[in-house]
C-alpha cells in the first residue's frame, strides 16, 4: 500500500555525508521522522554538531504514514489548511462520552468549542463537537523544510543505517549496521524504542481494509478509493507521552514515544522538551512527559500487559508447532506459519510470484509472527516489530532482519 504523502510529494533532500566509521557529534538522533528532524533542528541552531541516523528513509515509518492532523506548525512558509475539527457519535452512549470531550475542552479554556445535533454527514448522528480553526498540513513538506533547515546548520543526515544497540558510558558508543560512532548523547526517536521493552499489538489486515472501503462507498456516493496506508501507534500506561532519559540509559540516552494517535502534535512538544532538558532550558508545560505512572493502578496495568503478552506467545507457539508448513507455496498474496523440519517455526509467503521461506519468530523477543495480507508484511502481535516478505526489518523494536531459510 501506498501512502497519499510520499505519492503527492517525494522528497527531493539527499543524505548529505557518507558513514565514518568511528565519527564523534555532540548528539546522535535515530529516527528521521517528525520527533527527529524537529530535535535534530533545535540542536543544531544552538551550534551542536548534530548527525541523524535513518535506518531506511525520510519518514518512511509513521510520519509518512500519517493523517497529518496538526496544531503546531513549522517555520519556512510550510503550507496549511485550516479547517473545523468534527468528533461525532453515532449512539447515545457514545455521545454521552462526548459530551465528556467538551466538558474537557471548555475546562481547558478552548470556548469556540460546540456542541451540535447537526451535520453534513448522509447518515444521522446522536451528537458531534465542533472544534473550530484547526490546522492541517502535508507531513512531507514539514519533514522537506526541517531538512534544509537542518543542513543549513551543519547537521548530518545519514539514511540506511539502523541503530542497532548503544553503551550507557560517556561517550556513548552507537551500533549500526554500517558501523559505530561515538556521542555524548542518544535520542531515540524511532516509535517504540529500540533499546527497551515496550508492548505493543497489531491485528491490521485487508479485511479491515475492505471494511473501510465499503462502509466509505455505502454512505459517499461516489467515492474512489486511490491510496491506502497505515502506520503504528504507540500508547504509555497513562496515555501521557513518554518523553526523556531512558532507563538504564546512565542518562545520557532520552526516548520519544507513546503519543497514542497525537504524533503530529506530540512529536514537536517532544522535540521542544528534549531540546530543552539537553540544552539545561526549561519547559515547564512539558514536565508531565518525563513522569512515568507510579502507584497501585499503574502496576496492576502494566502486570495486565505483561501478561497477555506471554499468553499471546504461548498461544501463538502451540498453533505454529501444531500445523506443518506445506510443501506447495502459497497463493499470491498469502502467508503462512507453521512447523518446520527442524521443529521450529517456519514463515513462507509469496508476493508479486517470489515465494520466500523465512524464520517465524521475532528476532526481537520470540513472538511468533503473523501474516500481515493488507500490508504483505510479517508482524510480531508481542510488540509490533514488522518485516517484509523476504525478513528485511521494516519497524519494530527488533533491530535485525529475520534469518531466511531458502
């Protein structure tokens, strides 16, 4: 599937330096997506020597994949829309929780926010908030103006080179697959981070897909579907983003994540907390993103989490071994699981006529894998690392591709 965004505006930026083996910058970001490239700006304006490392390309995991709702915009004469934001309910229950919506508003001192019964929708509604002048822009053209901006102060992009593991000592020594280099600092800024463990959960197929097709065709008359994507998102315990130094970083590695379908948003205030705290600033409004949820609800949450992770392993496992692979290949399009010959979990698929056989489990922690048929991708259901067809690595924690058995 294609994303809107990189067919109506490819990027034209190149990376600007080559890898050197054994480099040292005052910070490396991992991660060129919008929480990167807007950290990676902030830095260099204030005269760090800043270098991006992109395991594959420019927004090419949820920046270029998302619906680009915003209400902070970028410098640079970056275009917008502005236009009214509709929430509706289409039952008295769900309407009553909207109601919450806009009590939540007015108390945060948005009072053009409104209640209404109506609406230009071809089916009827039991209520819709108004949230009038919100902004939207096209991803990429933010990530293309962050760029210039960013090389225009010496910073250094690198693409196709994935962080792979970093040390927590000073200065902090940073794997990739095309070698190491040293900084003072790391920042994660990859989704889920690659260096801690985070749960996650994806069920997406093309039925979900053709759901949404025909619920769009049946109330628009008219409608064409021209592109279809998708991208992760990624939620903390409390919904509150996580945003600072990572656990058992020795403080010298910080994290972005967890903005649970507000990255558009999230991701600058990200960049403006993280810039802030390394730069010895202060941003009092983002203090909340550096707190993790403590207590007695917390815990039972994160127990609850755990524990459905290992039920989904087991289950997971027990279906693989229980189911050989076949010998033929599967259909165009398909994918499938099943026990190997040497007892192990074995995943084979066939896309556009190449049949691959590729190991079934998760290089991240050993989740077994399932078919993504919207996607044609390999997905972990434990915490969301994704692979191609042939094992390469798309996004996930897991930092190496899957093994390929033939």
């Amino acid at each position: 599937m294609e994303s809107i965004w990189f067919a109506t505006h490819p990027l034209t930026t190149t990376p600007n330096d080559d890898f050197v083996e054994g480099a040292h910058v005052d910070t490396v970001v991992a991660g060129a997506g919008l929480t990167g490239l807007t950290t990676a700006v902030l830095l260099a304006r204030s005269g760090q020597k800043v270098a991006v490392l992109e395991a594959r390309r420019v927004g090419a995991v949820t920046t270029g994949h998302t619906t680009a709702k915003v209400s902070l915009l970028q410098e640079r004469g970056v275009a917008h829309q502005t236009r009214d934001a509709w929430t509706y309910a289409e039952t008295e229950p769900a309407a009553r929780q909207l109601q919450g919506e806009l009590d939540a508003c007015r108390a945060a001192g948005l009072d053009e926010a409104a209640w209404t019964a109506e609406s230009e929708l071809p089916f009827p509604i039991a209520g819709a908030l108004r949230l009038p002048g919100q902004a939207q822009i096209h991803p990429l053209e933010a990530l293309e103006a962050l760029l210039s901006e960013f090389t225009a102060h010496g910073g250094i992009l690198i693409e196709e080179a994935r962080v792979t593991d970093a040390s927590s000592k000073s200065p902090v020594t940073i794997t990739t697959t095309r070698g190491r280099m040293t900084a003072e600092r790391l920042i994660l800024a990859t989704g889920t981070p690659i260096l801690d463990r985070v749960v996650g959960r994806s069920d997406g197929t093309s039925q979900a897909l053709a759901d949404l097709i025909a619920w769009t065709e049946r109330h628009f008359s008219g409608a064409e579907h021209t592109h279809a994507w998708s991208a992760q998102d990624y939620r903390s315990v409390d919904r509150v983003p996580f945003v600072g130094p990572l656990p058992r970083g020795g403080g010298r590695i910080d994290v972005a994540t967890g903005y649970n379908k507000w990255g558009m948003t999230n991701a600058v205030a990200a960049a403006l907390n993280l810039s802030s705290q390394i730069l010895e600033g202060q941003t009092r409004w983002a203090d909340t993103l550096g707190h993790r949820r403590s207590g007695l609800a917390g815990a039972v949450d994160t127990v609850k989490a755990n524990a459905e992770v290992g039920m989904e392993m087991t289950k997971n496992w027990v279906e693989a071994e229980l189911r050989a692979v076949p010998g033929e290949a599967p259909a165009e399009g398909a994918g499938l699981v099943g026990r190997g010959e040497k007892g192990r979990p074995e995943a084979v698929s066939t896309v556009d006529g190449a049949t691959c056989r590729v190991s079934g489990v998760c290089t991240h922690l050993g989740g077994v894998l399932r078919w993504n048929d919207a996607e044609r991708s390999w997905d972990c259901p434990l915490h969301g690392s994704r692979f191609a067809a042939d094992g390469t690595l798309l996004e996930g924690p897991a930092v190496s591709d899957l093994p390929r058995l033939s």
